[in-house]
C-alpha cells in the first residue's frame, strides 16, 4: 500500500485511515494469533491432559507416541517459526514503538499544528481515539495473548513435568515390565520345570501305578505261597512233633540196648571164664584118660602074657598027654580069662580113645568158644561204644528237633504274620492300585494343563517382550516428547517475552497515540509547525508505513504460522484423540494386563504351590516310596 | 596018624584073616616077637635072626610068605617056634591066643577041601581044613613054610 508522504492533511487522513486499516488488520492479525495461540494453548492443554493420561497409562502405544512425536516436532518448528515471525514483529514492533516515540514527538508538534488545524481533526481525533481503544484493545488482547502465552508456558512447563513423569512412568513401567519379563521368564522356566516335573511326575506315577499292580499281582501269589508255607509249616510241625517222639523212643531203646549189651558183655564174660574152665577141667580130664589109657595098657600086656602063659601051658599039657589033661583044662580057664580080660581092657581102651576123642573135641571146643567169646566180647564192646556213640547222637537229635520244634514253632507264627502282612499288603498294594490310576488320570490332567500353562507362559513371554520393546520405544518417544516439551517451554517463554515487548510497544504505541492525539490537539492549535513536522511525520509514518507494512507482512506470516500451528495443533488434536484412543486400549489392555498380571500372579502362587507341592512330593516321594503318604499328598493335591 | 574018635591038640593063630591051626607037638613054644637081626642074603620072607629061649633062630614072616603085605609088630602079634627034623625056626602071625582039640575025622585033605580045585598061592600051605563050630580053620602044612630056609 503506497503512501503519499507530501499530499496534506487529506494525505494525512488517507494516511491514517490506512494505518488505522493496517492497525485492524494488525489487531485482526494478532486476534487470530492470539485465538491461534489459545487454540495451542487449548491444544496444549489438552495435550497435557493426554499426557497426563498418557502418564497414568502405562502401555503400549509407541507408534502413536511417535505421531504425536513427529506432530511435536513439527509444532516445536512451528512454534519456532511462531517465535521468530514474533521476534520479527517485536522488532518491527520496537522499530515501530522507536519511530512512535519520535513520532510522538513530532505528533506533539504536529498536535500542537493539528490543534490549528481544523474541524476534520475532531474527526480524527474521534478516529484517534477508536485508535486508541484499539490499541488498547490491542494492548488488552496482547496481554490477555502474553497472559495465554504464560499460561502456554506454564502448561509447557507443566507439560514437560507430566512429559518428565511421563518418562519417569514409563521408565518405572519399562522396568517393572523388564522385571516382569524376567519374571515370566523365570514363570515360563518354573513352567517348564513343573511341566517336565509334571511329565516325570506322570511317568513316574505310571510306573508306580504299574508297579502297584504288579505289587498287588506278586501280593496275591504271595498270599497263596504264604498260605501253602503256613501249610507246609504245619506239617513240619507236626513232623517234628512225631520226630521228637521218635527220638525219645529211639533214645529210650538205645539207652535199653545200651544196659541189655552191658548185661551181655558181662555174661560174655562170665561164659569165657567158665569155658576156660571148662576147657581145663577137659584138658585135665584128657590127662587122666591118658593115665588110664597107659594103665589099661600094661592091663592089656598083663592079659596078652596071661593068655601067653596059657597057650604054652596048654602046648605042654598036650605034650604030657593024660597027664596033662587037668593042666590042660586050667590053662583053658586062665586063658578064657585073660581072653575076657583082654576083651574088656579093649573096650576100655576104645571108650576111652572115644573119651580122648571127645575130650579133644570139648577142648578145641572151649578153645573155640573162648576165641568167640573174646570176639564177641570185642565185638560188644564195639557195639556197646557204637551205641553210646548212637546215643549221644539221638540225644544230640533230640536236641536239635527239640531247637526245630521250637524254630518251627516260631516259624509259625512269623508264617502267619508273614501271611497276616502280605494279606495287608495286597489290600494295600490294591489300594495303591487303585489311587495311583487316580493320582495318574489327575497327574495327566495336570500334565495337560502344565502344557496348556506352558504355552500361555511362551505367549506371554514373547507379549512381554514385545511390551518391553514397545515400553523401550515408548520411553524413547517420552524421553523425545520430554525434550520437545522444554523446547516447547523456551519457545513459548520466548514467545511470553516477545508479547511482553508487544505489549510495551502496544503501549508505547497507545502512549504514542495519545501523545498524537495529544500532538494533533496541539497541531490543531499550533499548525504552521505541523506541516513541517507532518512531512516529517510522513517520512516517519511512511517508515512507520514501511515497518507496519513488515509488520503486517510478519503478521500475515504470524496468521500464516498460527494457520500452520492450528493445523498442527489439529494434528495434534486428532494426534492426541488417537493417542487418547489407544491410551483408552491401552488402558483397557492394561487392565486386561493387570488383569492377566494379577491371573499371572495368581498362577504364579499356584504355581509356586504346586511346584513347592510337586517338589516336596518329589523330594519326599522319591527317597520313602511310601504309597499311604503318596496316596494322601496325591488326594491333598487333587484336592486343591 | 593016629586012631578014629581022636582028637588032637592044635595052636590056632592068624595071618590076614584066615584062622590057621598047627599040630601043638610041632612047637617048641609061643613068643612074643622079640628084636630081630636082619640077616643078608636070605629069602624075602625072612625077616632074619631072633632069640628064642637062649636059641638063635631065623624068623619067617607069614603074611609075606603067603603073599599078604606084612604089618607093623603089634601087642598080638606071636612068634610061634616051630621045630621040624632038626631044624627050629620061628613064625611071626598076626596073633596066637589059643589051642584046641580038633577031631581028626572032622579034618579034611587039601584035594576034597578045595571045591574050586583052582590053584591058590596059600594053597600049597594047606594040609587040609577044619570046621569048628561056625569057624573054618585051616590045617598048616609046615613042611612047606619052612621049605627052601
């Protein structure tokens, strides 16, 4: 908009109008600014709200954080650009407010010229003073923008704090979920342990469960051997029973062989000596047989002579003749006799060669018989040691059946205990059986769930993960979002300052106005000084001109910037109701993650429970192998 | 020799067996056989010298002489000395222990004795043979015992 610096006071008029034109477009101008900067403001605000919320969420929500990143970003060279159109205009401004002064002084001239000048002035001055409420609408509305601009940056100041917490936050949620992380590995890891605990467990359950019912098969063919054993024992019993008896019996005979042996060898004794004797009353009878053997003998010779004599004397009787008859006849006589004579001595040497015989025969006899008594004596002193030997060895026998007896008769009883307990064992085996095929279902149904457990474990472990990535990333976008909210706070501190400045030059240009309108008053009176100090006016109003004329150009750029700040804090906006969007996902999700944490806590305990449980039954199942105390931990287990 | 209805007194003694009986006038006497002396060159039969009543005589065995295996000298055996012509001489039998009377109508010769006729090496020392009572006895023919000595 050229201006006429020399064409008087309709020139001047124009003059004014224009710059009164120019000074509502700039009021215009900085309205908008000023409804841009509370539309920031607002956004900001609500960004701050949003970042507040984002600061009591606690999730994922890394790309959007990045939007909202990039979208700040770009706001903070918004913002600069902002703060340099405004530096800009606070410079035309303070050129403006320099070039006001001087024009106030020139204006007090020109008042004073102005006074002198006519009618038209109260016109202006009626301008002068819409001028003036301008300017102080302006001013107003400068500081109501510098009080915006303080508030922005007490809210930038508020949003680098929440963006601080924010980071603080989400660092405390990066690490809480590290730890959760390192916990749900260290869960996924418990979940293995119990899953292949779990899986040994059911193994080993199974095993149980196959040995119980081998257990219960060997019981039952141990009960029926044991049965037989208590049979089998009786009969030894009532075997040993009989033994003894026929021990006794046995030791009661020998010990009667035994004296019957001793009667005999004594009797041995007795018919050795009296065939001793015998033998040498034999042997003494043989002498005298011979004696009267030799004496029958010399008889014999006596008879033999005898009949000797008797033949000779018959030979010579016969030779006498009748004289010798009678001779004859005794000679006849004595040799009959010494005939008979020698006859008997005969038989009596026959009976006695038979007696000779007979004696010989009794004393080979009683040799003989002596011989066999001395054998038999031998013998039954053999026999009599044999038996004594016999006898000690039926008494030892006796002894020992009596210890059989006695070891069988414990046997007994440790029999029928031993049946008592394989009867028990085998109910109990049965028992055991039948608990181990429960505790094997519930062992499987538990292995399924540990699976089923182990899985979820995986999954949250990789969501986990990904959590912590997203929570690595979402600190990087806070920790971002942290600095741009301080740069935010310089710029918009400086921005504070340049609408400070704004504000004094506003004043200064209200103060300026007034000391023109003042100026003008007096240039009403004064006059001639006016036009030279109008041209000099004009020079300065032309500057005045050319930086209004930067100023609006820089307003425009400010419109222009504040244009692209509304876009952006719209960015922003739809920005920050995506991110209010997802921050309510992210709620929802957090809770769903507290949810799941809480379920992931809760699985944890009963994990931990169990596993302690798993673990105690493992370590006090495995050493005792008692199965009542299994059975009861099993059935307390499935209880829960 | 001597008249019928006589009896003569005869010495039976034994050889084997067989009862033998020998005329009593033909002995001296009956001994008991006492120590004999062989004597070389004589017949087998003769056992050798003997002493008889302070006379030495030759001794004749009998079983031998008949043919029969002699015997040890026993308490029965006798020594019969015989005497025939001037010769003494002395029998050794297995036993001489009495004499009797044997009619000598009741001896019969050797020929009509002999039923069987048949040659015997006894037979020619048979003068005959006698029966008393159940006993057979034979009548010695001394002359040949003592032949050839």
């Amino acid at each position: 908009m050229p201006i006429q610096p020399r064409s008087g006071g309709n020139a001047k008029s124009t003059n004014i109008t224009s710059l009164r034109e120019r000074a509502v477009h700039g009021t215009k101008t900085a309205k908008n600014m000023t409804a841009s900067l509370k539309e920031t403001a607002g956004l900001a605000i609500s960004a701050a709200d949003s970042a507040e919320q984002l600061a009591s969420s606690v999730n994922e929500m890394a790309a959007s954080i990045e939007q909202v990143t990039g979208s700040a970003a770009t706001l903070a060279s918004t913002a600069n650009e902002t703060a340099v159109s405004i530096e800009e205009s606070s410079a035309s401004i303070r050129s403006v407010t320099d070039m006001a002064q001087e024009m106030a002084s020139s204006a007090q001239q020109v008042t004073a010229s102005m006074n002198e000048i006519a009618l038209s002035l109260r016109s202006l001055r009626a301008v002068q003073e819409a001028y003036a409420v301008s300017v102080a609408e302006i001013s107003a509305a400068t500081e109501q923008m510098t009080r915006s601009i303080q508030s922005v940056a007490s809210n930038a100041a508020g949003l680098t704090v929440s963006a601080e917490q924010t980071s603080a936050s989400v660092n405390e949620t990066a690490v809480s979920i590290e730890q959760v992380s390192a916990m749900t590995e260290s869960l996924a890891s418990s979940v293995e342990q119990v899953f292949s605990f779990t899986d040994d467990l059911a193994r080993s359950v199974e095993g149980v469960s196959a040995n119980a019912s081998k257990i219960t098969d060997e019981a039952a063919e141990a009960a029926s051997t044991g049965v037989a054993l208590v049979r089998s024992a009786r009969s030894v019993a009532t075997l040993t029973k009989s033994a003894t008896e026929t021990t006794s019996r046995l030791t009661r005979d020998a010990e009667e062989s035994g004296a019957a042996i001793q009667k005999s060898i004594q009797s041995l004794g007795r018919i050795r000596d009296s065939i001793s004797r015998s033998s040498g009353v034999s042997a003494e009878m043989g002498k005298r047989a011979g004696e009267i053997s030799s004496i029958v003998g010399t008889i014999d010779m006596i008879a033999e002579r005898t009949n000797l004599l008797s033949v000779n004397a018959s030979i010579e009787a016969a030779r006498a003749g009748e004289a010798g008859r009678g001779f004859a006849v005794v000679a006849e006589e004595i040799r009959l006799l010494a005939d008979r004579s020698a006859r008997s001595t005969a038989d009596i040497a026959g009976i006695i060669r038979g007696l000779q015989e007979v004696i010989h025969d009794a004393m080979a006899a009683s040799d003989e018989g002596v011989r066999i008594a001395d054998d038999s004596a031998r013998l039954t002193d053999d026999g009599l040691s044999g038996l004594r030997k016999i006898l000690a060895g039926v008494q030892e026998t006796a002894k020992v059946v009596g210890q059989i007896s006695d070891a069988t008769d414990q046997q007994m009883e440790a029999v029928h205990s031993v049946v008592g307990s394989i009867n028990a064992t085998a109910a109990q085996s049965k028992q055991v059986a039948t608990a181990t095929a429960e505790q094997a279902l519930s062992v499987r149904s538990v292995l399924q769930a540990s699976g089923q457990m182990r899985k979820i474990a995986k999954e949250v472990n990789l969501s986990m993960v990904a959590q912590a990535k997203a929570t690595r990333e979402l600190l990087k976008a806070a920790q971002q979002t942290t600095s741009i909210a301080s740069h935010l706070r310089v710029t918009t501190a400086e921005q504070a300052n340049a609408a400070k400045q704004i504000v004094a030059a506003l004043q200064d240009m209200r103060r300026g106005s007034a000391a023109t309108a003042r100026a003008l008053a007096d240039r009403a009176k004064a006059g001639g000084v006016i036009s030279e100090e109008a041209s000099r006016l004009a020079i300065l109003i032309t500057k005045v001109t050319r930086a209004l004329s930067d100023q609006a150009t820089a307003a425009t750029q400010i419109a222009k910037a504040a244009v692209e700040t509304r876009k952006q804090s719209g960015h922003v906006a739809r920005t920050m109701f995506e991110q209010a969007r997802a921050v309510q996902m992210m709620t929802a999700s957090a809770s769903n993650v507290s949810r799941k944490l809480a379920a992931i806590t809760r699985a944890n305990r009963e994990h931990s429970s169990q596993s302690a449980a798993i673990v105690s039954s493992l370590s006090s199942g495995a050493p005792s192998k008692s199965p009542s105390a299994k059975v009861s931990r099993a059935r307390a287990g499935s209880g829960k | 020799m001597s008249a019928p209805g006589q009896s003569e007194c005869f010495v039976l003694f034994e050889v084997s067996g067989n009862t033998w009986a020998v005329r009593s006038q033909l002995l001296q006497s009956v001994e008991m056989p006492g120590p004999v002396t062989p004597v070389p060159n004589t017949l087998p039969f003769v056992e050798g010298i003997t002493f008889a009543r302070g006379q030495v005589i030759p001794r004749i065995n009998l079983r031998l002489r008949f043919g029969f295996p002699g015997i040890p000298v026993d308490l029965q055996s006798r020594t019969i000395v015989v005497r025939s012509g001037n010769r003494t001489a002395g029998m050794l039998v297995d036993s001489a222990r009495e004499t009797v009377f044997i009619p000598l109508d009741s001896i019969q010769p050797r020929d009509e004795a002999d039923p069987a006729g048949s040659p015997d090496s006894s037979l020619k020392y048979r003068e005959g043979t006698a029966v008393l009572g159940s006993r057979t006895v034979l009548i010695l023919n001394l002359e040949e015992v003592i032949e050839g000595i």
